[in-house]
C-alpha cells in the first residue's frame, strides 16, 4: 500500500527557524501536501494561468521591489487578488519588511506570512529539499534493511525463511542492521530508494526462540543505521530440486519497488550454506557491476575465445 504524506507548516517553521509575522486563525492546522515551492512573479503582475496555490509561495527581494514601486492601491489589488487563492503561507526573505497593504490583506483573507534572513534561492532550495523527502511516495514492506559493505541489501522471503538470523550473522561481520520485520521505503526520485525502520521497532531485532533484541544495545551503536538506499533485493527461497536456478549470473533479475527498477537475487537456502558470506559476495558483486565490471560476462567471453581459438576441445 503506498501511503500520502503531509508536512504540518508549523515544523517548517521550527526546522528554518522563521518568524511568524502573521499566524492565520487556522496556523496550528495548515499542512503542506506538495514538495514545490513558488516565487510568485508573474502573479504579482496579474497573471494566474497554471497559478498552483496550494504550494508555499516566497517573495525574495526582486518581488518586493517590484512591488514597492506599485502605488497603495495598486498594493492592495496585488495583494487582495493573490491572497484569495488561499495560500499556506507567504514567505518573505532576506528579512525584508512586509508593507502595511500586504499586512492587511493578509488578515483579510486570513493568509500565514512568514520572513526569515536567509537568501532566497539558498532557503527554496533547502526548504524544497526537505520536503521532498517528507513528501515522497512511500511504502511498507515485509522484510529486514541490512548495509553490507556500502550496499543496501534488502531481505525478502517467506516468514520464518531465516532472514533475521541472516542479519545477525551480518552484524556480527561489521556489517549494519537499518530495520527488521518491516521496512519503510520512499522513493526520493525517479531512481532511488531509502529504506528506514517505523520508530517503533527501530534497532529491534526479532529471533525466534530468543524474542526482541536491541541492536544498539548488543553490538554498539555502530552496528545500527538510521536509513540506507536499497541498492539490491534478496529472495531467499527454499532449496528446491525441482526448480532451476541461475548459475552463471549472465540474466540480471529486477523488481519494482514504487515504480523504480532495483537488482534482485534469488538465493536458495539449504542447511550448510552460509548465507551471511553469499550475501556479502553479492554486495560486492553488485557493486562491481555498478562499476561496469561484470564477472559473468568476462567468464562466458573467456570461455568463448578459448572455442574459438581451440576448436578441437
């Protein structure tokens, strides 16, 4: 199930350190729904095609100059017009001062304005920044989240397959726990994604037949990681004679994770195999791969000029 997320203006508030020049009757309750932030320009002059009110809308000193050569009236059409849309909330940067017409139809229409000393493209691109990642597409999926040499290595399997043992295992090699049981992932852009632990269970670890286990606690705060990118998926499977599986590695396996394309392995498990060494093997496999070295194929180009070169054999 993919999930939507809001982000309260109030912890905008708090994060950039902005004062409050005006609270609107419903300040404690106004949640910002997109990651956008405008500088309205155009609308200053009238123009609303494609106006998106519902994004924080920040005046930087162009604007406010623009309108400080407009007249009172002129002022209060501006601003009338602007605010009848409904903003979330005005910011004003650079510690510019609001004009009295501004102010006014500010609590006219009921409208939030906020300043703050900082640059204007330096607080946008931070502010944008921080609300792409609140605002992500996000979901939850059953499995365990461990960093393995750099890599983020997502677990998935049948419950009670063993991935939670598989992560100890790791932990016990240096290697990092980021969550267990369930992993919440948020695709950050058309590319990525990072998983973390709901706060509830963060640096918790179920074994059966032991019960709940603090990471953090256990192996040191360095064995514990807040999030990770998942760079590779693991399906760990019951050894089945009947089935047949990749032995060369030449077919690269993908699954989709909130419409982003990420590296699976399929590995089957059998009492004897170690899977905490497989898993670190395919860490750094992935790794080369990522690198533009790719074992399988150098192996099956080998073996193919060795026919070719010796075709009796």
């Amino acid at each position: 199930m993919i999930d939507t997320y809001s982000v309260p203006l109030t912890t905008i508030v708090e994060k950039f350190r902005l004062e409050v020049a005006f609270a609107s009757t419903d300040y404690p309750h106004i949640q910002l729904t997109v990651e956008d932030v405008a500088r309205p320009g155009l609308q200053l002059t009238g123009f609303f095609d494609h106006y998106e009110p519902m994004r924080l809308q920040v005046l930087g000193n162009v604007e406010m100059s623009y309108i400080a050569k407009r007249t009172e009236q002129e002022r209060s059409a501006i601003f009338d017009r602007l605010f009848s849309y409904k903003l979330p909330a005005l910011l004003i940067c650079r510690n510019l001062v609001p004009d009295p017409q501004l102010m006014e139809m500010a609590k006219k229409h009921n409208v939030t304005i906020l300043r703050s000393p900082a640059g204007t493209s330096t607080l946008v691109s931070s502010i944008i920044t921080f609300l792409s990642a609140e605002l992500a597409p996000r979901t939850t999926q059953h499995g365990v989240l461990v960093e393995v040499y750099g890599e983020g290595i997502l677990l998935v399997g049948d419950s009670g397959i063993g991935k939670s043992e598989a992560a100890v295992e790791l932990l016990k090699r240096g290697h990092r726990l980021i969550a267990d049981d369930a992993v919440e992932i948020r695709k950050v852009n058309s590319s990525s994604l990072v998983g973390t632990s709901p706060p509830l269970i963060r640096n918790y670890i179920e074994l059966r037949g032991i019960g709940i286990v603090n990471v953090a606690k256990l192996f040191g705060m360095g064995a514990v990681k807040a999030e990770n990118e998942i760079n590779l998926v693991v399906n760990i499977v019951p050894w089945n004679t009947q089935q047949v599986y990749d032995r060369l590695g030449l077919e690269d396996q993908f699954t989709e994770i909130l419409g982003v394309k990420v590296p699976q392995y399929t590995i089957p498990i059998t009492p004897g195999r170690n899977l905490a060494v497989i898993l670190e093997v395919a860490a750094m496999n992935n790794r080369q791969k990522k690198m533009g070295y790719n074992s399988a194929q150098e192996f099956t180009e080998q073996v193919n000029r060795h026919f070719a070169n010796n075709p009796g054999d």
